[in-house]
C-alpha cells in the first residue's frame, strides 16, 4: 500500500493525485491537505484513512451525474478528517 505523506519542517502532509472523474470538476491535479501531526504513525493512519474516503468521493463521482467544486471537495475531506 502506497504512504501518500510527506513532512515538512515538524508536520505531515498528505497528498494525492485527484481521481480523473473528480479532477473534471476541480481542475486540479493534485490534493494537498496538512495531517496537523508530528507523529509519523498518526500521520499515516489519518492518510489511509483520506485516502479510502478520497477512492470514495471518486467511485461516487464515476457513477452519478455529480458536479463538485474545489471547496466542496476540499470540506468533504476536512470533515471527513476532522471527524477521524
């Protein structure tokens, strides 16, 4: 399984290439999002975790009709972090 965090000065990150159904309706190719830990075990549980939900919003995508914009994409996975 593919770690998607990188840390820079004491924070993780986590970044993914956005999914083709759902980078049609960003316009962007990448999502970038800080894990706000210093603990590299947390930080790739919270990625693994932003990552199924990411395969999720992007399986959704594939098979309805959805339109999402950048900040509707971007609170989703806040949410969806914050509550992890």
């Amino acid at each position: 399984m593919a770690v998607h965090i990188f840390r820079r000065e004491a924070t993780y990150y986590w970044r993914r290439r956005t999914p083709r159904a759902l980078a049609i309706f960003t316009g962007r190719q990448h999502v970038f999002l800080s894990l706000r830990t210093t603990s590299r075990v947390m930080a790739r549980r919270l990625a693994a975790q932003l990552d199924a939900i990411l395969e999720d919003a992007a399986m959704l995508a594939e098979n309805t009709d959805l339109h999402l914009s950048r900040s509707q994409l971007r609170q989703c996975l806040a949410l969806s972090w914050s509550g992890i």
